[in-house]
C-alpha cells in the first residue's frame, strides 16, 4: 500500500458511521449498541462490585438453546488475574472474564448431543459468544468500557491448552475469549472498518463478494492497524497468530473430540 491509498483509507475510517434511520436516532439501547468500541486504554478507576455483578447478571440471562446455557465464566479482579497468571490484566483493564463453551455441566443430567461432537461444540460456542456480547452490551449500557480479546495475554482460544492446565478445565470446557473491562482513558476509537450492509446481508440466493469493495475494507484494515500501532504491523500481527494457530487446532481437538 502506497503512502495515497495509506491517506485514503484512513479518510474512510474517520468517515465511516453507523446507518441510523433518523426516525430511530433517538433510541437510547440501539445508540448503546452502535457506539459500543472496543476500548485498549483503560483509567485507573476501580469498576463497583455492584457494576460488576450486572454485567455477569447480564451474561447469565442470554438466551441459549433449547436453554442448555452451555457457558462458565471465570471472573477476576486485577489482583486475582495477577495471581493466576503472573501478569497485568490487559491494556490495564480493572475486572475480566473469561468465557467458556461448556458441554461438561449439562451432561450430569442430559447427555443431548451423544454422538455428535461438532454439533455439540458448536452449540456451546453459539451460546456462550450470545453470553459475551450480553455482558459487553450491559457494561456499555453502564459506561464500562471492554474489549474482547482471543490472544492478548494468553486467554483465549488459541491459548486453550495452557488455559486447560492452569485453570484445571475438565472435558467438554473450552477457552473462547477473555472480556477485560475498564473505565475508558481518552477517547473513544472511531468505528473499525465494516463491509457495507449489501455485501453481507442477501435475498434469496447467496451473492459473491464484489472485489473492489473488499480490496477497500483490506487496505483500511492495514492501515488503521498502522495508525494504531506504529512499531508493528497487520501483517506481524497476522504472523502471530498464524505461529499459533497449529498448536490451537491440536489442543482444541482433544479437548472437544474426547472419549467418554
């Protein structure tokens, strides 16, 4: 990318904004919704025991299938995560929750899903990410600020093995993501890069994506990521997770597709 297509891209970055009906811009949830960022700096502010409990609340009430709720989360402090894994919560964020997909609880008294363990994960992958964007919706309702995070401080999915051994996960308990939350520092981010709603949204029969509109959204992927991070790069960012990415596949296959 030249140092031009660099410019335009983050003019369209700093252009882009939500697609608000003027009819409905006044309502208070969908405006939480749309303003919702994924926050990286966070105030050295302490988020009330009280917040915190809403926002699990939150994460306890979402829907799931058929009710299963196949989810566990594993709440933290900032003294607790140190603790258990040597290190700052992320970004310095004050409170974090790792979400699990959960098939082991359920099974202590319905087994719904004996012979069929992708169908199985994927449920409590669906529902437990239901459980997720609840609780990062309720803190934003709240002015808890949060970013969701699948590799930053070894607590997500590509993580699960080590995840598995220190905080002793049994079969069928799958690392998917941590949630750190803090009070926001500075301002709010503008709104990342999103394909337009016609290139992700059909009637009828499936559309194939139109190239030039996708070359667009990459370059402003790359450069926002230059703008944010200046000492690395999308591609160095991509590399890491791709180094990650083989042992993930092996510690998630034994830890879904395990023998009773």
């Amino acid at each position: 990318m030249g140092p031009l297509d660099y410019v335009r891209a983050i003019f369209r970055i700093l252009a882009g904004k939500p697609q608000v009906p003027p009819s409905l811009e006044d309502n208070q949830l969908l405006e939480t919704i749309l303003k919702r960022r994924s926050v990286r700096r966070f105030a050295d502010r302490e988020i009330p025991d009280d917040v915190f409990s809403a926002i699990l609340e939150a994460g306890r009430l979402a829907p799931s299938t058929v009710n299963l709720q196949t989810w566990t989360f594993f709440a933290f402090t900032a003294q607790s995560w140190r603790q258990t894994f040597g290190r700052p919560i992320p970004f310095k964020g004050k409170r974090a929750v790792i979400v699990m997909g959960d098939t082991c609880r359920g099974k202590m008294v319905l087994d719904v899903f004996p012979y069929s363990p992708l169908v199985e994960y994927t449920t409590a992958v669906m529902n437990a990410s239901l459980a997720a964007m609840n609780m990062n919706v309720a803190a934003e309702a709240l002015g808890v600020s949060s970013v969701m995070l699948s590799e930053t401080g070894r607590s997500g999915f590509l993580d699960a093995g080590y995840l598995k051994e220190t905080l002793e996960l049994p079969e069928g308990v799958i690392p998917l993501m941590t949630i750190v939350f803090g009070y926001p520092r500075g301002s709010y981010p503008p709104m990342p890069p999103k394909l337009p709603l016609e290139q992700v949204c059909f009637e009828g029969k499936y559309q194939e994506a139109d190239q030039a509109v996708l070359k667009d959204w990459f370059e402003e992927m790359v450069a926002g990521y230059k703008a944010s991070y200046p000492l690395s790069s999308f591609d160095a960012q991509l590399r890491l997770y791709q180094s990650k990415i083989g042992p993930a596949e092996t510690d998630l296959q034994t830890m879904v597709y395990y023998d009773d």
